[in-house]
C-alpha cells in the first residue's frame, strides 16, 4: 500500500516490524525482500511520487570548501534528464536517487576490499567473498548480464592479456538500456503488498531512544505541511545515502548529545566521493582499433570497457586507483572524406568509423578524517539544521593524481590504446568535478574506534539501527558503487530475515 502523510487524518502512529527510511535502490530493494518473506514493513520517503521543489530543497547543504556541482538545467550533463534535475545528486522523490542514475552495474573487486599499507584506513571489514553470492543473486534477479561471463569471454580476455603486458588492467561494466528506477520497478508491487506500507512525504527527522540509549524505539517524521507521524518497529533501517543518514544520526541528539553511533565523532568523516574530468581526447591507437566493438557505448544494453594501473604500479608509487573510460566520438561527414583522401586506416565499431575517444578520468579519492559533512547552524523549512560539507583532499590524492597522469599518457601509447590529449585542461583536482558517489560518512568496520558500522551494517552502540548506502565504504573504487550498495542490501536483508521472525498472520 502507497499512501501519503497528508492522508493518513488523525493517525499520528505507525507500527511495522521493520522500519525503512527511503525508497531509493537500496531502501526499495530492502523493503520488498522483507516484505515478501512475510515482515511487515513501514518504508517512510521525504519526496512524493512527482518531484516537488520544495521538497527537493530540503536537500541543500553548505559547501565550506570544495563545491560539488549543482542544479544546471543548461548543462552538458545528464542530458537524457528533464531539466529540474541535471546537474542533481540526491533526489527526495519516490524512487529517491535512481530517479537520476545512469544503469550502471559492477563488482567492486577482490583487492578493493583489501587494506593497502600506503593508504591509511583502507581495507573493508569484509572481503570480496562475503558479498560474490549477492551479487550474483542481485544480476539474476534484476536482469543485468553476467559479469563473470563476461570477463572469460575470449576477446576480452586477450584485451586484458594484452593491456597487462604493458601495466594496465582492462575491466568491464554493464550498461542497462534502460535505468532501474525504483518507483517504476517495485511501484507495482508496493501499492498491492499486503505487508508493506509506504509512506510518502514524510521526512524523517529524529531517531527515539529508549531509556537505555541503545535501542530505537521510534523514528519522527515530519511534512513541509506540518503533519507529523512517530513510525515504531523492531529494526530500523536507514537508506537514504551518505549525507541523509550522518545527518539524521547526529540530528539525534536530544538524548546523546553527540548523536547516535557517534561516540568516537565519527560519525560524518572519512567523506570521500570521486573526482571526474570528463573532457579529455584519446587519438585511437591500433589496438583500440582492433577492439572497437568492445568499447562501442551503443546500442544498450551491452557491456563496456574501462581501462586502469595494474596492481603492482600503484603498489610500486603508492598510488590510489584512476581509470580512463572513453566514449566514441564519430566521424562526420567531412571528416570521413578527408580520412579516406589522404589515405588514413578507418577505426571502426558497429556503430560506424570514430573519429576519436572522448576521455572520462575517474580518480580514486584517499579517506581523510576531516573530510566530513557536520550540522550548520542554518535551519531549514522542517526547523532541522542543514548540513556543511567540507570536501577535502590530500596532497596524497594530488601526488597520485599526477603521477597516474603520466604512466596512463605513457603507456597508453606503448600498448596501442592511443594518445591522450587534456589541451589546455588537464585533469586538476581543484577542477575535477565530484562525481556524485557520496561515501564514508557512516563507514564500515571491526569496532567502533574505527567507524559507525559494523559488518552487518550496524550502527555500533545500538541492537536494532541500520546503515545501507554507500555511507557505509572505508574507501570506493573508481566506478559507479549502486551494485555494491544492492548487494549489502540484499545481503542484510538476508540477516534481518534470521533476526526478526515471521509475524503470525503474515503472508
């Protein structure tokens, strides 16, 4: 059942089993799973079924030092969006952040988990072993290709094998022809559940403690219309991303002055994101030439390549984890004839001869303590204080951005990838744009010395609060984190199923 706050009269108490804050990929994902294994579910989400701009608002933070781009409807940007939201990266609306994702599926892979003795507070928890079977479980369900499959397939494996031989990796991921929304995915199944309730145009603004502190009780929510709803259940889960969940822990602090799981104040450090430069040119080399139709971006759904520095270069120059993803640009009328008059080889993929790559520099980015997100003082409609993000970098995250520069430059060209031209516009970290993954905030680890959650997404120091979101990460690989997001929900739902019994009467 789908109802709204506005709508629900006099009620101003919910109970479910199990309480989920947002509908977006994770808090969708989560909600269903529960609800078809017969738990009764209350999933509260601050947006409506169609965007509404005051809600949207309520998304707006400080920067204090570097800025994450913004609103743009004249962007170059997401083009493929309606113009209220190009240029976004947060989304209050039913399906929350999906609503705005580009269909991007990947593994994260087994050395990204691993702690690397050159990055402080790198490593995860758990490794990738802990999570391969969600994966799996997650591509089949939701209909991506087979990334396993993919990766023995013999012309990528040569690619790889040839790539290697001059320190580079060659790695895969699926583009969907369509992107999962959420709303349009599980709106169905949501408005028919006889198990799930969802609640739109509730923001939710302060997690209740009982007298011990360690348990939630219950979540407050409230709307831009001043109905205000208090959702009960045995546990609690937050999926709202990155900022949205530091902000409603330290909100919390009526009871804990610091804010729940904050003991230690980490709750909102370690921000990371990823720095992209996007206008770069690759002149194509032989062997792009010869694998054109692996890189083709068209038509979808299909999988693609990216290109990295293998293992053993980062390891040998301390270096953090850059990719280049390239996209064809093709040869125009005039441009063809002019090749074909002086005699030039044609690079060619189904689509038809390119003319050149336009490069896409994803950087990896180190995770530092007082990069962080914190309450302002400033207060926004609901009386709830804004967020101020303070995004910074290191000098590490600038020392492995220019050395990765030039081995990529070099051996690009030695193996036959091609040339690399940034013109007068070189990748810069000051110049660099975010590239809407929010991590950290709320990250993963063995205790809480180290961060907010533990291993099953727990927020230390409470028996019945969770995190999912990519909040969660110690640290992010270069590319998009929406499949490992889907695979620690999917593999929490799994545990809260063991944890909280079937309600008698349940379907």
């Amino acid at each position: 059942m789908i109802t709204d706050i506005i709508d629900l009269g006099d009620r101003t108490k919910l109970r479910g089993q199990m309480v989920v804050i947002g509908s977006g990929i994770a808090g969708a994902e989560i909600a269903t799973h529960l609800a078809r294994h017969g738990r009764e579910v209350v999933l509260v989400e601050s947006g409506r079924e169609k965007l509404e701009p005051s809600i949207q608002a309520l998304n707006d933070v400080n920067f204090l030092s570097k800025r994450h781009r913004e609103l743009n409807p004249n962007s170059h940007y997401q083009r493929y969006l309606p113009p209220e939201l190009r240029g976004v990266s947060r989304v209050r609306q039913f399906g929350g952040t999906s609503n705005v994702w580009t269909g991007k599926w990947k593994y994260m892979q087994p050395s990204d988990f691993e702690t690397k003795p050159w990055i402080a507070n790198s490593g995860w928890p758990i490794s990738f072993s802990d999570l391969l079977e969600y994966y799996r479980s997650v591509a089949k369900a939701y209909g991506f290709g087979d990334l396993e499959a993919e990766a023995m397939r013999p012309e990528i494996a040569t690619l790889r094998e040839k790539v290697a031989a001059g320190g580079l990796k060659a790695d895969s991921f699926y583009w969907e022809r369509t992107p999962t929304r959420t709303a349009e995915r599980f709106g169905s199944e949501m408005r028919h559940s006889k198990n799930l309730q969802v609640v739109l145009g509730a923001t939710a603004t302060e997690l209740i403690l009982d007298a011990s502190h360690r348990r939630v009780t219950g979540v407050a929510c409230r709307s831009l219309e001043g109905r205000e709803l208090i959702v009960e259940g045995e546990a609690i889960v937050l999926a709202v991303g990155a900022f949205e969940s530091a902000r409603l822990l330290l909100a919390s602090n009526r009871q804990l002055p610091g804010g729940i799981g904050n003991e230690h104040d980490l709750v909102g450090r370690f921000y990371i994101d990823h720095f992209k430069h996007d206008t770069g040119t690759l002149w194509w080399g032989p062997l792009v030439q010869k694998y054109a139709f692996e890189m083709q971006y068209w038509p979808k759904p299909r999988f693609c390549v990216c290109f990295m520095l293998d293992d053993a270069t980062k390891r040998e120059h301390e270096l953090l984890e850059h990719s280049l993803f390239l996209m064809p640009i093709y040869e125009k009328p005039g441009e063809r004839l002019r090749r074909i008059l002086q005699g030039r080889p044609a690079c060619r993929d189904s689509n038809g001869p390119i003319a050149a790559y336009r490069v896409k520099f994803i950087s990896e980015q180190f995770p530092h303590k007082d990069s962080r997100v914190k309450l302002g003082k400033e207060c926004d409609p609901l009386g709830q204080q804004k967020l101020e993000v303070d995004w910074q970098f290191t000098n590490h995250d600038r020392r492995s951005l220019e050395k990765a520069l030039q081995l990529f430059t070099q051996r690009a060209e030695k193996v036959g990838i091609g040339t690399l031209d940034f013109g007068d516009n070189p990748p810069r970290l000051e110049t660099m744009s975010d590239a809407a993954h929010q991590m950290g905030t709320t990250r993963m680890a063995s205790c809480p010395k180290e961060g907010v959650v533990d291993t099953n997404c727990q927020v230390f120091g409470t028996e019945n609060l969770y995190v999912v979101s990519s909040g969660v990460f110690p640290t992010g690989p270069t590319y998009s984190p929406t499949l490992t997001i889907l695979a620690l929900a999917r593999r929490l739902g799994q545990h809260l199923l063991q944890k909280i019994p079937t309600s008698i009467g349940a379907e």
